[in-house]
C-alpha cells in the first residue's frame, strides 16, 4: 500500500516509524508544518515528524498552507493509496480528501465522538475522566466528524499527566493505525457514523485555562495540574505575582487543621505547619502543595517557598 504520513509533533512519530517496519506498507512521502522559531532564543527548528523522517530518508514537504495549488498538485503526482494524517496542525481542504483512494486516515486520541478538538488528552484528565482510546477514522469536512474505522481503549491512571498519557496513547497508535490500514486494504473493516448528539470538544488550550479558581475542589485542581502539564501549568497570584504551583490532595484527617477552620476559611487561605504547606479549596477539601514557581524565579519545594515568603496567618492565594 502506497502512503502520504502527514503529522508535526512528537506524538506522530511512533505510527511513522512503526509504518516504516512494515513489508506491506510503504510511506513514499512526509508532510509536516514549516519550520518554526522555538524556545528562548527562537531558533529554527524541526518538527518531530520532520527529525524522523529525515533519519529515514523519507522526502519532507512542508507546505505554509496544504490547501495551496503544489499540494494538490503533489499529492495527484504520488497518488497515494491512503494518507495517514496525525496531528498536523492544519485543516485538509474538501478538494483534496478525495485524492487517495483509502481517504484521509487519522489517528484521534480519544473515544469519538467524545472529545473532539485539538486537545483530547488535556481536556480529559482536566474532566476526571477515568477511560481515554484511540479512533482510527476516515477524515471528512467537519471537526473530528468522520466516519469511524477502529478504536481501543485505555485506562487513565489516577496520578497520570497529559505527557505521560500522550506518549501511551502514540504507542499505542501506532500499531492500530497498521491495523486500520490493512483492514481498509481487505474491506474488512465496516465504517460507521459517528453519534453526533454524544459529541463533546477539546478545544485548543489557551493561558488564561491554567489560572486555578480556588473555589473548585482540591482533586479537581489536582486534575487541572496534570492535565496542563507542561502549558500552560496552573498558576494563581502571591502579593501580586504570578505564580505556577504543583501539589496533591490530602484528606482532612492529614492536615493539622481542624474541619472547623477549614470549612470556614477563604478558598485560597494558606496553612502552614513544620511539615506542609496546604492551602483551602472549595467543599471543604485541602490541596498539598509540593512546589512553586514565583514569576521571574526558579522552581523551589513549598517548603523552600514559605520559609522564604515568611507567611503570615490568614495569607491567602489567588487574593489578588
């Protein structure tokens, strides 16, 4: 079978390099976004999927928009038998869906139609979800709308971030997009439509997701510091500055504050004893914290952060 692979990040390149290892597949092209400006110093570089294809002498475009005229054109030249698309970064115009035979295959990293969007896997930690997959579909005009071709499940695990669940999700992938190919080849898979009244989004996340609103229980910002890990994180103000902080739920019975006092602290009050630093959240719960990044310094332990900070009693976050 003749194959496009069209992705960018780093969650793409597990279904590449597993592509590459198949005698029945052969993946005569790579698309991938432009060349970008990263880090600090905005240095150009490549994208995951780029590296990769590279090391395998695969031929890269990178076309600044995949709905211009040379794409069209490249794609009618390779005449690919399937495209395998994965977290490009950008929407496949109706004109070229019907360029390869097999469509448009994409790799989706949940359960359609539930978390359709750019971010499944966030959104779903940040959600409590207990369940996260994968869906194999056959791409069409609409956002995440297409007809479905395979899924698997998988667990998400109680304390798992959104990197370590991506990474376990591509793995993954990467043997299910194989799987789905194949099946197309042998019209042993039965496509079926979507329920469209059961779909929810994962929208793109934006900064202003990760300022924590103290009033939300403590597992569900503990949910919230997974799921935007590593951006855009969960942040709130001390003394007016911004600050990025990582910590843990704890029971009451742990925390040497009685229920009393923590029922009638402000969300946000801050309790301090010789040995943790918990801070009051909504339905009388406690988060734990472990770490905080004050703007314009480094990471230090909570503790590291109080003895510094000399709180006083009553000192709250977010209270500003």
């Amino acid at each position: 079978m003749r194959l496009v692979f069209c992705g960018t990040p780093q969650f793409a390149v597990p279904s590449l390099l597993h592509l590459l290892k198949q005698r029945d597949l052969k993946v005569e092209a790579v698309i991938t976004q432009p060349d970008r400006p990263s880090g600090r110093g905005r240095e150009i570089s490549f994208s995951a999927v780029k590296t990769a294809a590279l090391a395998a002498s695969l031929p890269v475009y990178q076309p600044e928009k995949i709905r211009s005229p040379e794409v069209y054109d490249l794609l009618q030249r390779l005449a690919p038998d399937a495209i395998v698309i994965i977290a490009y970064g950008q929407i496949i115009p109706a004109r070229l869906l019907p360029v390869p035979t097999l469509g448009w295959i994409n790799l989706h990293a949940s359960l359609l139609p539930r978390y359709r969007g750019a971010a499944p896997i966030n959104w779903a930690i940040v959600n409590g979800e207990t369940q996260s997959g994968l869906t194999t579909m056959r791409i069409d005009a609409g956002m995440d709308t297409g007809d479905i071709l395979l899924q698997q499940k998988l667990q998400i695990a109680p304390n798992e971030t959104a990197p370590q669940l991506a990474a376990r999700l591509s793995e993954s992938g990467a043997s299910l997009m194989a799987k789905t190919l194949r099946g197309l080849a042998s019209a042993t898979i039965v496509a079926h439509q979507q329920n469209h009244a059961e779909a929810t989004h994962a929208p793109i996340l934006k900064k202003e997701d990760g300022r924590i609103d103290w009033n939300l229980t403590a597992p569900e910002i503990y949910n919230r510091i997974r799921g935007f890990d590593p951006w855009p994180g969960t942040f709130t103000t001390f003394r007016g500055h911004t600050c990025h902080i990582w910590g843990v739920p704890v029971s009451n019975d742990s925390a040497r504050v009685d229920i009393a006092t923590i029922r009638s602290a402000l969300p946000g009050t801050i309790f301090q004893d010789s040995a943790n630093l918990d801070v009051a959240c909504g339905g009388t719960t406690l988060l734990r914290l472990s770490a905080v990044k004050v703007e314009g310094r480094k990471q230090v332990s909570a503790a590291e952060f109080a003895n510094g900070a000399r709180l006083t009693r009553g000192e709250r976050l977010g209270n500003s």
